[in-house]
C-alpha cells in the first residue's frame, strides 16, 4: 500500500551562503504533507517559506536532513535522478507565472511534456488546458492573457505530468483579489475533485484559509499548525507569530 505521506521532512536544514554570511533558513523542520491535502505554509517574511518549498520539490538541495517523496528519498539521488523526478512528480508554480512568453497556452502546457519524453497530442494539451477552464485559450500566448488566466495555465503545465504534489509559492501574490479567489477555488478543487497534493506558500490569511491546514514557519523552525482555519483565526496566529518576532 502507498503510505499516505505525500512528503516527509525530517530535521530538514539549509544554511544559505557561507561564513562568516550565512544565514540558516532552515533549522531541523520536521513536517509531513498527506497525500490528497492542501496545506497552506505560512510565516512572516524571510522565516524559511521559499526555501522549504524549494527543498522539499527537489529544486534546491538541503544543508542537512532529510526530503522524502512518497518513499523515495531526495538526499540519495544523483542530479540525473533530481532532475527526472523534478520534471515528473513534482510541479511547481511561481507567483510571477514563468510563461514562456513566446509559445502558446497549449505549447507552455506541453513543455514539461516533452521533457518527460511524453506525448503532446492536441487532445491532451486541451483536456489540460479545459482542466483549468481555459480550453478556448490554447492558442494564445501569455502576453494576450489576464494575469489569472496565466496563473491558470502556469497550474496546467505544472500538472501535465501528473505530479504527486503541486507546489505553488504566493501563488496569487501578483493577482487581485478576486483573480486571487479563482485560482485558490481552482486549487481547492484539484484536491476535492481529484485528490491532488497541494503545499502552498502564502502570507494571506484569506489565501492559508483555502487549505485543510496552516503550517507556520517562524525564524527557520515548524512553529505548529491550524487545521481548518479560517482567514480570521489565521490572521490572529500571523500577528501572534510577527509580534512574538519583534520581541526575539
Ligand atoms: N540564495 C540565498 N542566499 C542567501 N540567503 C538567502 C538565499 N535565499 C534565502 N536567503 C535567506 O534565507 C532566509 C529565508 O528566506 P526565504 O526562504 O526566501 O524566506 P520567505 O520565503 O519566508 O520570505 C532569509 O533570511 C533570506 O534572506
Ligand atoms: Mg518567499
């Protein structure tokens, strides 16, 4: 049986830099993300978010401690293996999108296909494209698409391959608030309608309250979690976090 772990961080370290300008972002975080789930990773700025997400999709490599993927461990794998397993179990979205501005809605989807060494055929990059409610967009290019539509396409392609886990750093952090809202309720849905695995970094309270649960990160160190939360109980624990912060 699959364990139900999607990802397991153990003691997970990184220290940005060397002496005497290093800067420990990451102090032994121990976390785990269940498969089917949306967890929201929340922290003041510069507490680690980034770079966690980082480690654990396989995109930056820890100082120290462990990044499993289902039951595969990260810290064991040469640069050829990180590289397929990047392009392949795990998708990535950013906040300023990362569209390649000169190909197509339809092209930017098929990218991470072609690298995997898949098929592209039209009717797989449309069902992607109609996955995210733009399959009357597939010829356009990024430049001639509203930031959330975008965003929407950048979320296709990082599902093309049919990723373990969907990673998205402030992914609403370039969108207005109603765009914000439509790619959180897309997000929510891939998770209740196809048990998608979603970690998302976010320092919106209306955005954390999205997931199933709030993960906090204060200065490089898991600071507990809110299930079910609320945009308002989540705000509160932000400003506890921040103020708790100025004092240290
Ligand atoms: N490439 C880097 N080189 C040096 N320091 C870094 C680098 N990336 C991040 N940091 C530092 O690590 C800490 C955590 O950064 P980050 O993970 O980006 O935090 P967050 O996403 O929560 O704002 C910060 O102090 C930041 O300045
Ligand atoms: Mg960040």
């Amino acid at each position: 049986m699959r364990s139900p772990e999607a990802i397991r961080l153990t003691r997970l370290t990184k220290v940005h830099g060397r002496e005497p300008n290093h800067v420990v972002a990451l102090d032994e975080v121990d976390l785990v993300f269940h498969r089917g789930t949306f967890t929201a990773v929340m922290g003041p700025s510069g507490s680690g978010k980034t770079t966690l997400l980082q480690c654990a999709a396989g995109l930056d490599r820890p100082t120290g401690g462990e990044v499993r993927l289902g039951d595969t461990s990260l810290g064991a794998l040469s640069e050829r293996e990180l590289t397929r397993l990047r392009r392949g179990r795990v998708g990535f979205v950013f906040q300023g999108f990362n569209l390649l501005s000169s190909l197509t809605a339809e092209q930017n989807v098929a990218l991470p296909l072609r690298l995997a060494g898949e098929r592209t055929d039209p009717a797989r990059l449309r069902g992607l494209l109609a996955g995210v409610g733009l399959a009357d967009r597939a010829r356009h290019r990024p430049g001639e698409l509203s930031g959330g539509q975008q965003q929407r396409v950048a979320i296709a392609r990082a599902l093309a391959t049919g990723p373990e886990v969907l990673f998205a750093d402030e992914p609403t952090g370039a969108l207005d608030s109603r765009t914000g809202r439509q790619v959180l309720a897309l997000l929510r849905s891939l998770v209740d309608d196809r048990g998608q695995t979603e970690v998302m970094v976010t320092h919106d309270p209306v955005a954390a309250s999205f997931a199933d649960r709030v993960t906090f990160l204060a200065d490089g160190r898991a600071s507990g979690h809110l299930d079910a939360p609320s945009a308002r109980t989540v705000a509160a624990r932000m400003t506890a976090l921040e103020s708790a912060g100025e004092v240290g």
